[in-house]
C-alpha cells in the first residue's frame, strides 16, 4: 500500500471512530497503533484532525467531566479517568477545579444517599447491620470518587454517625 493510500486509509478510520464519540488525542493515537500505522502517519493524521477541530483535548476533557458528573461521579474517580485517557494533569487539575465544588459535592453526596437510603431503610435494623450498611454506603461512594472527609461530612448531618 503507497504512503498516500495508507494516509487515505487512516483519515477514513480516524473519522469513523470519531463519529461514535469523542476521543482524546492518545486514544485516537493507540487506535491507529493497534491498526498497525507507523507513528509518523499517526502524528500526520492526529495533528490534521487536530487543525480541524475533531480531536481536542481540552473539549473532551471538559465534555467528559459535564458527562461524568450528571451520572453522579466525584473529582477522584473522573480525575483518574481523564488520566487514563491520556489527558494532561495540567489540564486534568485545571477542569476538574472549574468544574467541582465541594460544597456541590457534599449536596450531591446527600442526594446519592438519600436516593438510595429510600430503597433500604438501614436506619431501622439491629446496630450490627446498620454499621455495615453504613460502610458499604461509604464504600459506594469512594468507588463513585467522592473525597472521604466529604462522605463523613455527609453522614454526621444525616445522624448516621456520632
């Protein structure tokens, strides 16, 4: 296959992933990688699709963050996410401090709990039981990346915790 064809073949596969959803710059570029085009055609592509506005960073970043936060996910679990995405700290720090308040957090801490305490009333069982629902709800939201002062916070004003 000729450079040209190759380069032909790499533009049409970029847009195609695209047009399912935005992508970051490194996972457009482990795409390509695992098609089997050398780096150089790749960074071609990138920085082309990059001119036009299709892979940006910054807006996928911020897209992503809008995205996660409407689902109920905290500042630790997007954070690692956008990481993993390839998405530069710098970047990551900047959004995520536009984006996320504690004060939200909290708010959405007590939604997540309230939302959730409606479908088991752990309040009404034997202290045993109660402690390890309350756990398990701490370990809930750990996983969803709600900061743990934020979690206990949260608790105290529910009267789940002394």
């Amino acid at each position: 296959m000729s450079e040209d064809e190759a380069l032909r073949k790499a533009r049409t596969m970029v847009l195609r992933l695209l047009s399912y959803r935005a992508r970051s710059r490194k996972e457009v570029s482990e795409y390509l990688e695992r098609k089997g085009f050398p780096q150089t055609l790749s960074e071609s592509v990138i920085k082309e699709m990059e001119s036009y506005g299709y892979i940006n960073d910054e807006q996928f970043a911020e897209d992503f963050i809008l995205s996660r936060k409407s689902r109920g996910y905290g500042i630790r679990k997007v954070s690692y996410e956008l990481y993993l995405k390839g998405i530069d700290d710098g970047l990551i720090d900047q959004k995520t401090a536009e984006h996320f308040d504690p004060d939200h957090d909290l708010i959405r801490i007590k939604e997540i709990i309230e939302q959730r305490h409606r479908k088991r009333a752990f309040l009404n069982e034997p202290e045993q039981a109660k402690e390890r629902a309350i756990r398990r709800e701490a370990a809930f939201l750990k996983r969803r990346g709600f900061q743990e002062n934020l979690i206990l916070k949260a608790f105290k004003d529910f009267g789940f915790l002394d």
